[in-house]
C-alpha cells in the first residue's frame, strides 16, 4: 500500500494502472491537496507476522506502542507505513492532551521540511490514520487547537500504568495477593520495548526511558508483594531479575536478603550487601543506607524480628 501526494495527471495515471491490474484506489482531497491511497490484492503486508485477533475473542480495540506500533484486538494490527505509525506514537503519547501541530512536523520530520507542505501533508497522514482506525478508536482522534488529540485511554502504556497503580493500592490496603496479580496483568501487555522502532530517535528517549523505570517498579511492587503473602520462593525468583535490571538500586537488594534469610539462605543474604557495597563504592563511590546496615546487621545475628509480617516501605530493624 502507497500514500501519495500526487497532481491531476499523476492521479489519472494512478486509475489507469489500477484498471489494468485489478488494485482498488481511493482518493480524497483536503482544500487543495489530494491524497490518492492505491491497494493491490495479494500484496504483502508490511508487518506479516502481527497477531491477529481469533474469531470469538471479545478484545477491546486498543493502541499498541509496547514493541511495533499498531493496534491489538482487531482484525488488522497494521496502521501503514513508517510515517503513519509516527504520528500515531506521538498522539499515543500524550493521549489525553493536544500535540501541536509544530511538534508534529517536527517529530514526523526531524530534519526539516518547508512548514507549510509539511502541514499539508501530515493533514493527509492524519487523514489515513483515521481511515485505518476502527470506530471505536477514530472517533477520540480529534482536531484540537494548535493541532490534534488523542482523547482515550485505549493505549496499552496508559493501561499498563494504570494497573501497576492499582497494584500498589492493593499492596498498600493488605491485599498482597491481589497487588500481585494486578503486576502479572500489568506485565502481560509489555510485549516489547515501548516505541521500540523509534525509542532512540531524541523525541521518544525521554518517555521510553520513563516507562522502563515504572516497569522497574512494578517488579518491586510484585517482589514485596510476595514476600507480604508469605510466597517467598517466588520472590527471589522476581529479585534476580530486578537486580540484574537494576543493579545500583537498594530496594532490589533489602527484599533479597530477606527473602534470603527466611528461605534459609543466611550466609547468601550477608553475601548480598557485602557484594553491594562494594559496587556501590566501585561504581558511585557511596556506601549502604542506614536501614540497609541495620538490616545486614539484624539478619548476622539472626534477630527474630525478621521473621515477623514485612514492612511495606521499610526495614525497621535497629540494632
């Protein structure tokens, strides 16, 4: 499939081929400018291994921007081209808020172009987004002054944070078990890296790196939930990875050596702050906090508190 900008005679050209070769071609015009999309059957699509929803499945159509951009619960994931899955990252990005039009000629092209083709065409690139997008989807992609919103929150990163707070709501109201499954729901829509194709382009880094970092804290979420029901075993499994992802953090490490020490691991969980300590004088040349000596020095002497209900926010072991 094309999107084009094209004149009268390329447009009359365009309708001949597709006669002769059995594509179907629609054209729309927006003031002066016509937009000629052409469609030939059998030709492949750009993304041939997107999933597509099975028949019976009830999925609310949404916006994916964890992995490749596009959509979920349709019966075609794929929005076009390149540019098209740009303009729809940005608007996804500030879903709920207005991206001007300036800010969008400029992410759709970072090396300049004249402004005042440039709006021209991302008019036309809006105009295909919302031709592809099913209802339910099209009618929160709005023209809002100086440029266009996206009013739903059918986005899969607006999901994802939204269940990672509920998590900490129900972790918080000691409802561990509850906290957990809401971070597994959570973690099932992070199908990939999110914005991947354009997460090193200057315009996605900040917000990337953002959406890491709540992942992050999702997975702590989930670790000290576990440990609040007791799922011990689970958690040192949830902590090995957090500390790989994370390995200057501290709270990664006070959840290991507890997790650690009441599974039985005493001399690994010592372990665990010696080996932290000094990455951490390697690396940034700072030592533990207070609490986390105080909790190396609890669990050497194998104080008894350590075994009783875990604190939500902190050890508060004082020795």
């Amino acid at each position: 499939m094309s999107v084009e900008t094209a004149s009268p005679a390329d447009i009359a050209a365009a309708m001949t081929q597709c006669v002769e070769s059995g594509a179907s071609i629609e054209v729309s015009r927006m003031g002066d400018l016509v937009m000629v999309v052409v469609t030939r059957d059998g030709a492949s699509s750009e993304r041939p291994n997107e999933p597509v929803v099975e028949s019976g499945e009830s999925v609310e159509p949404s916006i994916r921007v964890f992995g490749s951009i596009g959509l979920t619960g349709c019966e075609s994931t794929s929005v076009g081209g390149t540019t098209v899955r740009r303009v729809l990252a940005a608007l996804a990005m500030h879903a709920g808020g207005v991206v001007s039009l300036d800010r969008l000629v400029d992410i759709t092209w970072p090396d300049g172009v004249a402004r005042t083709a440039a709006v021209r065409n991302l008019q036309a690139y809006v105009c295909r987004l919302r031709s592809v997008l099913p209802e339910e989807l099209r009618k929160g992609l709005v023209t809002r002054p100086p440029g266009y919103a996206l009013e739903l929150g059918a986005v899969d990163a607006v999901e994802f944070e939204r269940a990672v707070q509920l998590a900490g709501d129900q972790l918080r109201a000691d409802s561990p078990d509850r906290a957990v499954a809401l971070v597994d729901d959570a973690l099932a829509l992070w199908t990939g890296r999110p914005y991947s194709e354009f997460a090193e382009e200057g315009w996605a880094r900040a917000e990337v790196t953002r959406l890491e970092h709540v992942r992050s804290e999702a997975l702590d979420t989930r670790c000290r939930a576990l440990l609040c029901a007791g799922r011990d075993a689970e958690a040192l499994s949830s902590l090995e990875q957090l500390v790989d992802e994370r390995p200057l953090w501290e709270r990664p490490r006070q959840l290991q050596m507890v997790a650690l020490y009441r599974h039985g691991r005493r001399v690994e969980a010592l372990r665990v702050f010696q080996d932290f300590r000094a990455l951490l004088a390697e690396e940034v040349g700072v030592s533990p906090s207070d609490t986390l000596v105080s909790l190396d020095r609890a669990i050497a002497v194998n104080d008894p508190r350590l075994d009783e209900a875990w604190a939500l926010d902190e050890v508060d072991i004082a020795v």
